[in-house]
C-alpha cells in the first residue's frame, strides 16, 4: 500500500524541516519498516538517520540530537522482546523513559516507536504481522512530528 503525499500530510511549514530517525539494531529487518513508514509522510530526503546497536542506547542519543538545534523532531525505533536472558519490561520502560526525559529536557519532540510485545516468536507469522504493525507506527511518529509541529508554528506565530 502506498501513500501519497499530500499538502495536509505535508504542510508549507514543515517543508524545510529536518527529521532524526533512530533505529536499533536488534531485529532490523523488522525496526526499519518503522522509517519506511514514516518517509511515507516525511520525504526522506528531509530525515537523518542514525543506528544504534540496541533500544538501550536510543535515549542518549536522542537526548544529543534534540539538543543540537538541527532537529524539528527525533523519532526512535526499537523491537524489545523476552529474550529470556533479562527482563525485557524493565528495559522498554527505562527507553521510553529516558526518550520521553529526552524530549522534556531539550524542548524537542521525542517520539518513541519502541514496542515491546508480551508474545513474540521468530515465526514467519509474528515477523510479518510486527513489520507490518511498524510501518504504521512509523506513519504515526510522522503524523505526530507534523501535528506537534503544525501547533508550534500556530504558538509562535500568535506570541
């Protein structure tokens, strides 16, 4: 399925704006379906893209890049799954966490695409319903980067 780009997706506003994309590296082939997802509303010429090799370092580098000024928003990307060996909850609450401080402490939005699911197999299955779902968790980090943006040119324009 493919979505066109239209003049309410993409305002005037947002046109010149530019986007920071973290994606971790545990199960890529389904994280990065969550980009694909929201280049289908932000053009991907527009979005920086940055890997990390886990959801645990996601935070810390989104605090970075909110803080740089160059950013309009950063969206941040992982799969936490039970591997068994830790509790996966734990870490999925300290990413999104640490990513919503991220976006309290620089004034930047910081939108967390970090899902964490209570049953995943590395079954065809699961891998194809999980890619799926992050393509449109994607669209919906892109959705809400342009809507807070949208508000945020309305505030500034009426201060």
């Amino acid at each position: 399925m493919t979505h066109a780009r239209s003049e309410v997706a993409h305002p005037s506003f947002a046109r010149s704006a530019r986007y920071a994309f973290i994606k971790a590296s545990w199960h890529k082939d389904i994280v990065d379906r969550a980009l694909e997802g929201f280049t289908q509303l932000i053009p991907a010429e527009q979005v920086d893209v940055f890997d990390v090799p886990g959801a645990f370092e996601m935070p810390l580098l989104a605090r970075d890049l909110a803080q740089s000024g160059r950013y309009a928003a950063v969206a941040a990307a992982a799969l936490v799954v039970d591997g068994g060996i830790y509790r996966h909850d734990f870490v999925a609450q300290a990413v999104v966490d640490g990513l919503m401080r991220a976006g309290m402490d620089s004034g930047v939005p910081v939108l967390s695409v970090s899902l964490t699911p209570h049953h995943y197999q590395e079954t065809e299955h699961h891998n194809r319903i999980f890619s799926e779902h992050f393509v449109k968790k994607g669209r919906e980090a892109a959705e809400a980067a342009l809507i807070i943006g949208k508000t945020r040119a309305q505030l500034a324009a009426a201060a």
